[in-house]
C-alpha cells in the first residue's frame, strides 16, 4: 500500500436533496423588466370561509328586513331609514300576497259555480 496517499472512497448511492439542486426550468418568465401582474393561488379553506361570510350576511340582511317590516306593520318607528324602507316594502310585499292568496281563492270558487250552473246544477 502506498504511504501518504488517500484511499478511494465508494460514491455513495444516496442523492442529494431536491432542495439542494439547482432548480431549472420553474416556468416561463418572460418579463423581465416592469411590474408583474401575478395572480395568487386561492386556498379552499379560505374559498369556504368568504362562502360561509357572504351566506351568513345574506341570513343576517333578511333577518334584518323580517324584523323591521315586523314592527313597521306594528306601528313602531325605526330611525335607520334603510332599515324602515325596506321593512315598509316587505310588509307591503306580505299584505299583497295576503289579498292575492284570497282572492284567487275566491275567483276558484266563483269559476266552479259558473261550471256548475252552466251544468244545470244549482249549487
């Protein structure tokens, strides 16, 4: 054996890291001078939470007119004047499809006596 040198060593089977490498090829990157407009990954998570955000402020609007057009119907005064606006519209809303539920009730009752006069049958 020969004084002095080094031994040879084995290469090793194991590679470097990914991390360790020089990362090539990472996408097109085109611009090389100005603002870059790039746009930001969205995560579900957060897609979830603005989706559970805008329903549950949706609930909370509705909620809101139910309660004024409540009171407004009621006779109690509101000094928020969009609050009151849209309570007075809802309740407007519920006191026509209140006549229109009876009185369509009543054009159906008055068609079939028609029907049945028309028949010869007295009601």
């Amino acid at each position: 054996m020969v004084q002095g040198g080094k031994m040879k060593t084995k290469p090793s089977s194991k590679s470097k890291p990914i991390g360790s490498k020089k990362q090539t090829n990472r996408g097109a990157r085109v611009n090389k001078k100005g603002t870059v407009i790039r746009t930001v990954r969205v995560n579900r998570k957060t897609i979830a939470a603005k989706e559970i955000a805008a329903t549950s402020k949706r609930i909370n609007v509705k909620n809101e007119v139910e309660v004024a057009s409540k009171a407004v119907a009621g006779g109690q005064r509101f000094f928020a004047k969009d609050i009151t606006m849209k309570g007075k519209d809802m309740a407007n809303d519920d006191k026509r499809k209140l006549i229109k539920k009876e009185s369509k009730g009543r054009m159906l009752g008055a068609k079939l006596k028609d029907k049945l006069a028309a028949m010869g049958r007295s009601v």
